[in-house]
C-alpha cells in the first residue's frame, strides 16, 4: 500500500485522535480511508443522482414513479 505523509489542522487532528483513543478505529490511517470510501461511495451516489436529473431535464419528464425512483436511491444508498 502506497505510504503518503499528510498534515491535519489541530481540530481535525484532535478529532482523528479522539476516533483512535475511543477504539472506533485503530489508527488514523484506517479512519481516513474508510473516511475516503465513504466520500468516493458519496460522490457515485452524487452522480447517479445528476444523471437521473439532468435525464429528466433533456426528456421533459421521467416515465418512472416517484416510488421507483426513491426504491433506486435506497437501493444505491444501502449497497
């Protein structure tokens, strides 16, 4: 795994230490990846979501229910 040497503000710093010190997590590396998946995770649900709308926007109006879409969104967001 590649190594990368990062610098945190002092409350950024506190919080990562605050996570390690209550055993949420075991090392400041562990929390920011799993802070990184979930922010990539986000960002495709971001996505998914700008492609729906912009979509919608080019066709008028979408054939799909409000229901179907919403099932499709917890359907992304849960995995």
């Amino acid at each position: 795994m590649p190594r990368q040497s990062i610098s945190f503000t002092k409350p950024n710093d506190e919080w990562l230490k605050t996570q390690v010190d209550s055993k949420e997590y075991s090392s400041k590396s562990e929390l920011v990846n799993d802070l990184i998946r979930q922010a990539r995770k986000q960002q495709i649900e971001v996505n998914w979501i700008r492609a729906k709308l912009e979509k919608a926007e080019d066709n008028g109006f979408t054939s799909e229910s409000k229901n179907d879409i919403l099932a499709q969104s917890k359907s992304l967001l849960n995995g």
